[in-house]
C-alpha cells in the first residue's frame, strides 16, 4: 500500500460519514481491514473478546507500519498516529460511537446473528451494520436484525492492505443510501468496490471456489498429483499459485463451508464440496494454520511447505527413454511455429512440414521474424539465432519425416484430419518414432489406435505461445509405452519446458479446471447478477488473475471456448458443464472475440 500524504488523510479523517468504524473479530482479516482504515486517516474501535487476540492485532499493526516506514511508504509522525487511532476492547458496547461496524467473525451463521442483535442495542440508528461474510445469507442476516435497511456485506480480500476489490453487498432490504455510503467509502480507502447482490461466494469467491473444488476433485480422483495440478494452473494460466496451495492459504474448512452455502443455493454438482475437503477438515487438516492441508507445512501457519510422503523424490526423473536428435513438426500455423521454433532454440534438427512447401517456407519465415524480435530483445545472440534458423527444414510432404525419432503434429482441431494425418505418420516414420499429438480437447488414443503403434502415441499439449509459454501436459493414454513417456518428459526438460503427467481425458489439467469456471462467469452475467467489467475486475483484483474471464474468452476465441465446453460437457456429463445459451449466441452471430472485432466486447479492427 502506497503512502498517504497529510493532506489526503485530514481530509479523509474530517469526512463528516464513517469516520469511526468498529471491527467486531480481530482476526487475520480483521487485523487487515484495521491497517487500511487506521493508515486512511479512520478512527478504528477493535473489538475482539479474546484479549490475545486484540494484543496481537496491535502488535501486527505495529508491525506493519513499521516495515512501511522503513519502506519510505510512511512517515513515522503518519505511522505514531495510525497507531493512535486504533484502541481495542473486549466489549461490543464499544461500537457505541462507530458510523460503521465491520463484523469479520467466524463463518458461523448463529454467531454473526448474535454479534448483530447486540450491536442492535447498541450503536445508533443512523449506524452501518456491515457482514464481511463470503458464503452466509446477507438477507438472512438483515432480516433478523432490528435495522434491515442498514445491514449490507463489505467483503474485503485477504490480505486485505494488499488487495484493491472490496464487495458492497446489498440485500432486498437494504437501503440504497447505505450501499452509497460504503462504496464511496470503499473508494476513499484507495480500493476499488463493485456492488453486487446477496448470492454465496458474490462474484469474485462465487467463480473461484467452483474452480477450487473440482482441483480438489481432481486431485482426489488420483487424475493428477498436486504438485502437478498447481504447476500446471500456475504455468498454463499465469495464476498467481495453484488451486491446492490455494486452498491450504484460504483454509479447507473454510472452502467447505463457502461450497456448502453456494451448494445449497445452487445445486451445481459443481459446487457439492469434494469428500477430501471433508475428510482434511474433519481430521483437522485445514491447511497452512495447522501445518497440514494438502501440503505439509514446516509448522502451522508457515508458509514453507516441507516433504512428506507425496512429495517427488529429488532426481526423481524418469529414466530409460528413447534417444532423439531429429524432430519433425506438422502443420503451418502459429503453434507449429511456435514449437519448431523450441525445439531449434534447444539444438535438435527439425524438419517442418506443411500441406505444401510454400506453406513450410512462409512459417519459418515466421519463426525467423520471431527469433528476430528476440535478438532485438537481447534475449539471444545474432549467431544462436542463425544456428536455431539453420537447424530447421521446411518440406512439403510428411515424407520427409523418415528419419526423425519425434513428430509432433499442430494441424487443425479436428479428429478426422488427425486421425488420417497419423495414419500417414505410421506409415512414414521409421520404426520407434515417438508420434506425438499437440490436441488440447481431442481423444490422444483416438489418433493412437489410427496407427499400428499406439504403444508410441502420446499427447505434448503445449501452450500458445508455445517459445513464451513454459506448461507441456504430458498426456498417456492407457496404451503408451513406459518408455515413449520417459522420452517426451527428457525432451520437454530439455525445452525447457515444465511436463505435467496427465491421463487422457477432455480437457486435461488446465482446460478441464479452466472453461467450467468462464462458462460460469457467463451465466453470472446471462442471469444479470454482475456486468462483464465488474466481473472481470473482481477476478483481477481480488483472484489475482492476469485477466478477466470475458478478457481472456475473447482472446482464445469464443468458438473455440465453446468448442472446449463441449468436449467437456460430453464426456463428464455433468450438466454444470453444459455452455451457457449466451456463448452459444455469440458463436452462431459470428462474434467470436478479437479476431472478428467483437465478442463480449467489441475491439477496434486494425
């Protein structure tokens, strides 16, 4: 968080609404919430019963600011009265004074209506009453306090200094002046709210616990490990960590109580809390507070995750796989590229082969253009450039893979096109080639049993762009050879890309945690509970996404989205999979994203 000057805070502290707020639960979030008020310029009343609990929320607050002092963030005359305007107590009739009352106690329906109905007897008419819940019924909560009208959520983000979206959640009952009060409050305290309606999760938790849950599931069904699912979701999405250390942060018992809640409201199997968050919860494995969640923590509340019995052993490559020095890549367009364009850079020879030589010709232009922009960059050497150009062979014909030991197709989506292409490849690859799909939706053992080798078929699922991009899915099918599996994990170390060992399903690791979570944010917006902005806001500001989902969705293409959905929706059967009628609207209007200059948006054409 950035410094704030005098000036700012006085005129923020002499604001005549919600200068004196109270938090009722001084806990990680309510400690959180207590720095961004004091360092706003707000008088803040800290009520906690547990009196180690307030020690510590002062103690972490000192902490803090002095660590912003030391950063040149503060002052330590702004830091002193910070400090000065936070006070403790043990007692709700300290909220007497307060304009707003921030409530962060724990997800207990029973005890936030308890908090509430004293608070009732004791703050004014005219005072704020705000649930910093993410999965209890805001209406509920409303409609059993004295004051309705006055009773809203304020869902901060943990940590909350560090994150910019607040939630102003407003019930049927709230009154409109209230939701104003808070989102401009909201804004004064340098964040940014968007007002959303009374539904478990709200947007930003609504979209992400969905997606948490089915890597929970993921993992559980043995599909994947977690080392493997984190990396793939951190790699393949730019995700700031995995959904399973996400979860060890957020707590498990706590993601269970949040899916429970949209469960109830829902009846998305989607959102029916996978049987391991019950099973870690009940055992008391809650993640990072307990020291052990899905991971195991150096001690509780570490966040140093030590090795336990999943853990994968150091050097634990595999071993005993099958030489390759010459690669062959089908296909012309930007992902066939992209990959000739790797495996050159790493030193293999490379034949590129495309419907025609003129195609294979005009792609390794491409790539030159490619490597080109590197050397412009600094990034390579004039002369490694030249080695990575001269390495690669543009033909004309799949023939020319005779003498390769690896061909990698990046033709079109499309299993008839596949199929036949490896029929051609098992005719001319020389025996123990390694045939390799690059599909990310397709069935990797239907183009393996197009051949008579499917024992040396195997998916490299790379990632566009595939020279940036560092995920490969490794995907085995139930005939691959032990060995056509050691080979490609060597080669893609090699790349220097990071495998993940996947099986051979719809949707791999990514794609299958992916496109649920952007088919929901759709129907968020189909059911009108959020707008396309606020939404891909939220999952920016408070998921710590690269980009939204109607960002992203219209970058990869909304055709190829629904696609994808479909594949999915297929083969798992799950009707929470089903694409939403407004993509499938887009796609048949012909608005499928940037490429055409509109999808969710539209876009300048260039």
């Amino acid at each position: 968080m950035g410094p704030q000057s005098t000036p700012d805070l006085s005129t923020q502290a002499s604001s005549p609404s919600l200068s004196t707020v109270a938090i009722v639960g001084l806990g990680t979030m309510g400690t959180g919430i207590a720095e961004v008020l004091t360092r706003a310029g707000r008088e803040v009343i800290g009520i906690d019963t547990d009196e180690t609990a307030a020690r510590r929320a002062v103690s972490a607050l000192e902490t803090a600011t002095a660590r912003a002092v030391q950063r040149e963030r503060l002052t330590e005359r702004e830091r002193q009265d910070a400090l000065a305007r936070f006070r403790t107590f043990t007692d709700l009739q300290a909220a007497a004074d307060a304009d707003l009352v921030i409530e962060v106690v724990p997800e207990d329906y029973e005890l936030k209506r308890q908090v509430f109905a004293e608070l009732d007897a004791v703050v004014r008419p005219d005072t704020i009453l705000a649930t910093g819940t993410n999965a209890l019924s805001v209406t509920r909560l409303a409609a059993d306090s004295q004051r309705p009208e006055r009773v809203l959520g304020v869902h901060f983000f943990n940590p909350a200094p560090a994150m910019k979206l607040v939630e102003v959640v407003s019930s049927v009952l709230t009154a409109p002046t209230a939701v104003t009060a808070v989102t401009e409050f909201a804004r004064d305290l340098g964040k940014d709210p968007i007002a959303v309606g009374d539904r478990p999760g709200f947007v930003a938790d609504g979209l992400l616990f969905g997606y948490l849950n089915q890597a929970a599931a993921m993992y559980e069904s043995r599909y994947a490990t977690r080392e493997d699912i984190d990396a793939a979701m951190k790699l393949g999405c730019g995700l700031p960590m995995g959904p399973l250390a996400l979860l060890d942060l957020i707590g498990v018992d706590t993601a269970r109580t949040v899916l429970e809640a949209m469960y109830a409201e829902s009846q998305d199997r989607l959102h029916a809390p996978a049987p391991i968050l019950g099973q870690l919860a009940e055992a008391g494995l809650t993640g990072r507070k307990a020291g052990r969640g899905f991971y195991t923590y150096e001690a509780p509340g570490s966040a140093t995750v030590v090795p336990d019995a999943e853990s994968p052993a150091a050097g634990d490559e595999l071993t005993g796989g099958r030489t390759v020095s010459g690669v062959g890549v089908a296909g012309s367009g930007t992902m066939a590229s992209g990959i000739a364009e790797v495996f050159a850079k790493a030193g293999y020879k490379v034949v590129l082969a495309a419907r025609s030589l003129e195609k294979a010709e005009k792609a390794k232009a491409r790539i030159a253009k490619s490597l080109g922009r590197s050397v412009d960059k600094g990034r390579m050497t004039a002369e490694a450039r030249d080695a990575a150009l001269a390495a690669i062979t543009p033909a004309g014909s799949l023939d020319a893979f005779a003498d390769v030991d690896l061909a990698v197709e990046a033709v079109a989506e499309d299993l008839a096109v596949k199929q036949e292409l490896f029929r051609t490849l098992d005719k001319v690859c020389k025996p123990g080639a390694v045939l390799a799909t690059t599909t990310s939706s397709l069935p990797v053992v239907a183009c393996a049993r197009a051949t008579s080798r499917p024992q040396d078929v195997i998916g490299m699922h790379f990632f566009n762009p595939a020279p940036a991009m560092k995920l490969v899915e490794v995907v085995r099918t139930v005939l691959t050879a032990d060995d056509v599996h050691a080979t490609v994990r060597a080669v893609c170390t090699k790349v220097r890309k990071h495998p993940v060992d996947c099986g051979d399903r719809a949707g791999f690791i990514v794609n299958a945690l992916l496109f649920p979570y952007l088919n929901n944010a759709i129907k968020m917006v189909e059911e009108h509970y959020a707008t396309l902005d606020d939404i891909d806001a939220a999952m920016k500001l408070g998921g710590g996404y690269p980009m939204g989902p109607f960002e992203l969705l219209d970058v990869v293409g909304l055709d190829v989205s629904l696609a994808i959905e479909k594949v999915l929706h297929a083969e798992f059967r799950d009707p929470g999979l089903a694409p939403s009628p407004l993509l499938e609207h887009l796609v048949a209007a012909g608005c499928l994203g940037r490429k055409t200059g509109r999808g969710f948006r539209e876009y300048a054409r260039r």
